[in-house]
C-alpha cells in the first residue's frame, strides 16, 4: 500500500515538472479582447460619423498605444482598422468644397436694403496637422449688405452655408428667411442672379387681436367653420368656412425620391359670409389692400401638375363687419392624414392664425406686448 502511494506522489511531481519547464512564454498580458474590439467599433463609428467623443479614443495612434504587446493577430487587425479609418477621414475631408454664395435681401416693394446684418453658420470637417484627432468645427459669423441691398459669401472651404437671421431696425425678416445649402451642390445664386430674401418695412405696430387653432376636415367638401376672432368652431359671431374636396377615387399611388405615395386633385375653399377674402402670394402680409374682396376663395391642385404637393401654406386678407375691420390669416392645409388598408384617411388638417386690427386700421403689423384681449373688444363694441 504505501508503495502505490509513493509511487502514485513520484508521478504526480514528474507531471508537474514537465510542465513547468515547457510552459509557453508570453511578453506580458494580452488585453481583454472585447474591450479591444469596441474601441476599434467606436473609432470606425465616429470617423464614420464625423461625430467624435472628445473624452474616448480619437484615432488608431491612441489605439496602438493601448494594444502595445497584443498577439500578431491583434496588432495586423487593428491595422486593417487604421486603413479603413484613414479611408474614412480622407473621405470626410472631401466634403469639404468651396463656398461661393451670392443673396439680396429686398422689402414688399421688392426694393434692395442696405445695411442689414445677414446673419450665418457654417460647418467644415477638420483634421489636426500632426495626424491625430479630426472631426467637424461649426462658425458664426455675418456680413452686411450693400445700397442695393446685396452680399456674397465665398473665399472658403465647408461643407454648407446656412442663414438664419437678418437684422435691421424698422424692419421684420420674412418667417421663411431661414435657408440652408450644401457645398456639394456648387455655388448658390450668382451676381446676375442672386438668392432672394424677404424683410418687411415697419410702419409700427398696432394693437392686435389674435386667434388660432387647428380644425379637422372632411374629405368630401362637407364645410367646416371657426370663428375669426375666437378661433375654435364654438359660439361663432365672426365666421369664416372652410372646405377640402379631395378626388380620392382617381388618386393614384406613384413612386416618388422617399417612396411611394398617393397623388390626387384636391380643392381648398374658404368663404367669409360676413365680408370677403383675398389670398395673396407673399411671404409677409401685413398691410391689408382697401378693395379687391370676394365672399370666397378657392386654390385648387392637378395631381399631373409639376409643383404638385399633399400640403399648401397660403396667406389671406380678410375684410368683415360694418364698418370695415380688417384681417390677415396664415392657413396651413395638410390634405394627406395616412393611409389604411391601401386606402386614404377621410380626415383633412388645417391649421390657421388669424389677426385682426379692432381700430378698422389696414395695417396688421403684430406685438404681443400690444395683445387685445376678446373680452376687451366685445366690451369696446358694447360702448360704441
């Protein structure tokens, strides 16, 4: 017996010095390969991207550095990743194209104005001269336009241009001033022809009664109506009716450049019983004209026509009462709620703003400081 346990201990210790002395040899210790490959994922992802974290890794240099002493197999895959990361940024470079942008602004007289402070941002991609961290840099800045009104951009590399505010006192920029364009699309308008924005030249604002709201229609031409001075369908004293007939048994589904989608005629109606209504094609409306009303208007769309569109911004002076007060209104009309069962919604969605001058003066210039309240004005017509 104790032979067999000498003899079972004498294996057991040979055992251990073989593998002692033929145990592999390793230069430190290998990383945890997970925690490898999602810093390789976040470097691809962000130079993908152009969208970096400041505080993670930035480039394949500072992964090198973390993965110093890894197996072969590590170091010729993270390799290959510095290959597609280079590859990427090079790419993101070329975005990068010169800006060559030329605008004017103009009043409602479509007269130039001088000295308004255009406003403007731009982005650029950017990489650091040592090879390191790259990414995208965004600018502010502004020029002023000439006596005619004029102003150009150029002289640099982005990626795009984009104006979001004009200023000059005594004027009002049009709500539509906001305009964005991409670099890669070549220079935007030209000295002979110029990208057009809009101001309004103040005459002052008046104090306004204001109103609006949104209103569900029918698909099928049934009215709706809301009230001018209120807004909402309750209790209407000032009515203005609305109407959508929409051609939804010859509507035809075509493939357009974000899918297929349902194209048909479609007619809007608005009608004022009280007083009438001229819808005008401009981006601000805020000096009612003295005659041209009708009781109604109509803007109607051909599904075969080439500005063809679901949805429609229109502007409106309105005329009621006696004597005359005057109106404009802003009206949003959504002709497209969905689909269900390869069909059209019946439902229509029409957003509206109207504002109205209670003194029975043209000009509908707007200051919320100046706000007339409804019951203010029902009280003032009480007392008259």
């Amino acid at each position: 017996m104790k032979r067999k346990i000498f003899a079972i201990l004498v294996v057991l210790v040979v055992a251990g010095l073989v593998l002692f002395l033929f145990r592999p040899k390793t230069r430190g210790t290998a990383p945890d390969i997970r925690e490898t490959k999602d810093a390789a994922a976040k470097i691809e992802k962000g130079a993908t991207s152009g969208h970096l974290d400041p505080n993670g890794l930035q480039t394949p240099y500072d992964m090198k550095r973390r993965s110093a002493g890894t197996p072969s197999v590590l170091t010729s895959w993270m390799a290959e990743y510095d290959k597609k990361v280079q590859k990427a940024i090079e790419r993101d470079m070329g975005l990068n194209k010169p800006v060559v942008f030329h605008g004017r602004v103009l009043d409602q007289d479509d007269e130039g104005i001088p000295g308004v402070e255009v406003q403007l941002k731009t982005s650029r991609m950017y990489k650091d001269p040592g090879g390191g961290r790259y990414g995208q840099d965004r600018f502010d800045f502004s020029v002023e336009t000439g006596g005619d009104g004029k102003f150009s951009v150029e002289g640099f590399n982005a990626i795009d241009i984009d104006v979001y505010n004009l200023v000059k006192k005594d004027y009002i920029q049009s709500p539509h001033v906001r305009q964005k364009h991409s670099t890669q699309r070549g220079a935007w308008g030209s000295r002979e022809n110029p990208v057009v924005f809009r101001m309004w030249r103040s005459q002052g604002a008046e104090p306004i009664l204001p109103a609006s709201g949104f209103a569900r229609l029918a698909s099928d031409g049934t009215p709706e109506t809301v009230d001018l001075l209120a807004g909402g369908s309750r209790s209407v004293t000032d009515p203005v009716i609305f109407s959508v007939l929409r051609d939804d048994a010859a509507a035809t589904k075509e493939q357009g450049e974000y899918g297929a989608k349902f194209k048909y005629d479609w007619r809007f109606e608005v009608e004022v019983p009280g007083g009438g209504i001229i819808l005008v094609d401009a981006e601000q409306a805020y000096f009612a004209p003295e005659k041209g009303y009708e009781r109604k208007a109509v803007y109607e769309v051909r599904k075969d026509s080439k500005d063809w569109s679901a949805e429609k911004e229109l502007k409106a002076y309105i005329v009621t009462g006696n004597p005359n007060r005057y109106s404009r209104a802003s009206l949003t009309i959504a002709t497209f709620d969905g689909e269900r069962d390869g069909k059209l919604e019946p439902t229509i969605r029409l957003n509206y703003e109207f504002h109205t001058n209670p003194s029975g003066s043209r000009n509908l210039e707007y200051d919320p400081e100046k706000d007339v309240r409804l019951m203010e004005f029902y009280k003032n017509q009480e007392s008259k």
